[in-house]
C-alpha cells in the first residue's frame, strides 16, 4: 500500500496566511502527493540510491535494488556482496555506503526503530555520522519516511531554485533563505513540496 505524506487544510491556510505569493502557488498546484517510505532503514538506502541522480534513474536503480534482494532490511544487506549491490546500476562507492549503513544497524550504532521518537536535529546528527550521509539525506529522510512538518533544506538546489523563481529572486542569500524559512515554518516540509514544483525541477 502507498503512503504518502500528510497533511491538510491547516498546513494549506496557515501558509495562505502567511505568504500570498506561495499562496497563489498552492492554489494553482492543488495537493501534492508525495511518496513516503515509512521504515527509516529502507528510507536512507532509498536517499543514498536518489543521491546526485534524476527522480527517474533513481527509481529505477531503487527498483533493481529491491528485486535483486528481495526487500531492504539490514540482514539482507549485510549478506550481499559490493558487486552485487553495485551492478544495480550504482557507483562503487554508493554501494559501499548502503553496505556500511546496515553494518551500522546491524551493530546497533544508530538504531533505526528508536529514530521516530528522536527530535529532528538529534536524527540528523546520528545519521550524519555515517559515510555517505550528509544533512540533506538526513533531511530528506525526515519528510519522507517520518513525516515531519517543518523541513525546508538550504543544501537542496531545487528548494533555492524554487523560492528564487517564486519570488522573482536573481540570487538568494543565507539570510533571505533563512527569512523564508521562518515565514514558513512550522509547516516548512509542506512549503517544500510546493517550491521543488516551482523549481522546474
């Protein structure tokens, strides 16, 4: 079954409110569904897979991943060889980071279960800690597997590319990024999906 990530009238009107320009956008968008992938483990392996590549070859790459192994789990990770990984269509280096994160699990270094109960900036700070991650697959991790509201992620170009096309910007800077963030927030995931639509991405 699909899940998709949640949210309603009340994210909609309070970014109305608070945003006439982003406002218009959402009227004109309607709702966004956007697939999440509840179980944070395959959530990582997913954004590691998604990681400097198009939404399409990541699918596809994520499709292969999955058919290959028979579905994403530390277990079955730790039993598969780099090649393995590698040959379903990514570069050595991504498949050793998808090796080292089960590794991880598997050793109770970040326990993934425990991660729906941790505070966003705790869940960034143990999965940054891992080879391969940084904090926009951290952050992506946090919309789209634990749902959180109020992400919006100054590392993704597409976001920056969206406020600037939003609001006529030539440039942004931190500050401006960091203004709109608090306008936004603390519904800033739902400001996010609408601004990777007006990226043109």
């Amino acid at each position: 079954m699909t899940t998709w990530f949640q949210y309603g009238d009340e994210e909609i009107q309070y970014l109305k409110g608070k945003d006439k320009k982003l406002g218009a956008a959402i009227e004109r968008i309607g709702i966004i569904q956007r697939q999440v992938i509840p179980d944070p483990f395959a959530a990582l392996i997913s954004s590691i897979v998604s990681q400097q590549i198009s939404k399409k070859a990541a699918s596809t790459v994520w499709n292969r991943l999955n058919e290959a192994l028979g579905g994403i789990c530390p277990e079955i990770i730790d039993n598969t060889d780099v090649s393995s990984i590698q040959a379903c269509g990514m570069s050595i280096r991504k498949a050793g980071y998808i090796k080292g994160i089960a590794k991880a699990a598997i050793d109770g270094q970040v326990d993934f279960h425990a991660l729906p109960a941790m505070e966003d900036g705790e869940i960034i700070t143990r999965l940054t800690a891992l080879p391969g991650v940084g904090v926009w697959t951290a952050e992506m991790l946090l919309i789209f597997s634990l749902n959180r509201p109020n992400i919006l992620s100054y590392n993704d170009l597409a976001i920056r590319r969206g406020i600037m096309n939003l609001y006529g910007l030539k440039k942004l800077t931190r500050d401006q990024f960091e203004e709109y963030r608090a306008r936004y927030s603390p519904y800033c995931s739902v400001a996010s999906l609408y601004l990777w639509e007006l990226s043109g991405q």
